[in-house]
C-alpha cells in the first residue's frame, strides 16, 4: 500500500491505521491550511480502498484496533460506499473497535438523520470537525466556507445519531484585532454543541498559505504568545460545556492543558496564569501544527 502524498490525522489516531478513502480535500479553501494545497481532491474507487485493507492484513504484523479515514473529509463520500468500506474494515480487522474520520460540518448536513445513524450501526464511532472559530467574522476572513451555526447544526446531528464529535478551534485563528471576538464567539460554539472532545490547537503559519502570505504582507497580525495564552483564558472563562475532555497537548501548543470541563476549567485557568506569570511556554523549536 502506498500512500498518495503528505497524510494527515489527529493526535489521538497515532496508533490507528490510517486508510485514505478521498484524496486531498474537496474544498482546499482555508487560508491558514497547507495540508492538502498539492493535492487534486477525487474520493477513491472502493475496490482500491478494499485493496489496501487486505494489503494491511498480509503484510503489517499489527493488529490495529483503530482505524482513520483520510484524507480531509472522507465524509463527502456517499453514504453506501462509506458502509461498505465499513463493513469490510469491521471483516478484514475483527479486532477493530473503532473507526472515526475528519468531516467538514456541510457535509454532515448533507446526510439525513437516518443515513448517519445507519453510519454509526456500521461502526463510524467519531467524527473530527474542525470548526476552528466559532466567530462568523473570523470564518469569513479564513475562508471556511461555513457558517458557526451550520457547525452547531451538524454537531447536534452527529451527536443525534449517536456519533461522537472531536472538535478542533485554533487558538489566534482571528488575529490581533479578532482576538475577544474569536474566543468568546468559540466558547459559545463550544458551548452550543458540548462536543465529546476538544482540541485547541494554535495558529501556526504553514509555508505558501494565503494566510502566511497576509503576514507577509503586513495584513494578518499575529498574537504573541502570551496573547495566544491570554485568548485561551478568555476562551475558558467563557465555555460552558460540562463533560468536553479537552486537550492543548497538540504541538502547536504554548502550555498543554488537559482536563475536562466544567470540572477543570478553573484548575487550566490557573495553569494559564501561572505560565503568563512565570514565562513558562514551550521554546519554538518544539511548536510544529
Ligand atoms: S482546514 Fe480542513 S476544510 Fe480547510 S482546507 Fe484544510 S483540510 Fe480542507
């Protein structure tokens, strides 16, 4: 099995297999996202997915327990082809226990409440939506090409289907002026869908974005990093979504915060003061999206 081009997948699927079923992503518009600008977007034939599965099962001695549909948003696929590939990830790996994917909201809303739950019956456990800003401003300014309420809708969806949600917002996504506006409108997001899991990422300049070429060019004013801690303090002080697990241990990340809200909101809160307080971020070097 070769993989075609740079393959993307959250933290949490380092131990998962990862099988592309699209390439690329269909939309390609957000000007801070670098990982698929070298990719033509095409969903895959099914026979070729299937192929790869065997290929893993005769030649990878692991047994993966998890499985990750690549590349962007595997969910644009139609929902038969996605069952099929299912079902067969459920035949050829009897050990799987789960499988998840990327999903952009919009595609979410394509699919009717019973095509996502026949989704979930045939083992789609999670879905990773990145919202990134929860400030229609912002969504505006990076291209998303969704709206903070489209996002909310297709959370409740998935979440209505019995499909967990991984939600990911980036941290200095708005920039210097948008900063109170990205938080605040993000925490109320946040708060509206009470995904499962959130991942706070931050803003790092990918090489040859539209995004990078703005800073470049003056237009885009970057936070420091004492700017991107205090935007996630405003962001914490503001959510409310009892039960979220989330997470900052991504390496994009100044401070890692782990804990589960609303429970642990005060103890990251503190953990934020203390590392604006005392200078305490991780050194450049390390900081990689
Ligand atoms: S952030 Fe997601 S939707 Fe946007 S271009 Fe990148 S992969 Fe596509």
């Amino acid at each position: 099995m070769i993989y075609e081009g740079d393959v993307y997948r959250p933290p949490s699927e380092a131990d998962s297999l990862i099988i592309q079923l699209t390439i690329g992503c269909a939309r390609n518009t957000c000007t801070f996202c670098g990982m698929y600008k070298r990719k033509q977007f095409r969903v895959r034939q099914l026979d070729e997915v299937i192929e790869d599965l065997h290929y893993v099962k005769k030649y990878y001695p692991y047994h993966f327990d998890r499985v990750f549909l690549a590349d962007g948003d595997a969910l644009i696929v139609k929902t038969p082809d996605i069952i099929t590939i299912l079902d067969k990830i459920y035949e050829i790996f009897p050990q799987c226990r789960r499988v998840t994917t990327y999903g952009a909201a919009k595609d979410v809303l394509m699919k009717s409440h019973e095509e996502l739950c026949e989704l979930r019956r045939h083992g789609l456990e999670m879905v990773y939506i990145g919202a990134e800003s929860g400030s229609d401003k912002v969504l505006v300014d990076i291209d998303k090409r969704v709206t903070a309420a489209e996002t909310i809708e297709a959370c409740q969806k998935l979440k209505a289907a019995g499909i967990k949600v991984s939600m990911t917002l980036i941290t200095g996504i708005g920039g210097r002026p948008d900063t109170k506006e990205h938080a605040i409108e993000s925490a109320k997001l946040v708060t509206a869908t009470k995904p499962e899991y959130l991942g706070l990422l931050t803003l790092h300049l990918e090489p040859d974005t539209p995004l990078t070429k703005d800073y470049m060019a003056g237009k885009f004013q970057m936070l420091t990093p004492y700017e991107y801690l205090q935007e996630q303090k405003l962001f914490l002080e503001n959510v409310d979504s009892e039960g979220t697990v989330l997470r900052s241990n991504h390496a994009s990340n100044y401070v890692a915060l782990a804990g589960t809200l609303n429970r642990d909101r005060e103890k990251m809160i503190a953990q934020l003061e203390f590392a604006l307080k005392h200078g305490s971020l991780k050194s450049e070097r390390y900081r990689r999206l």
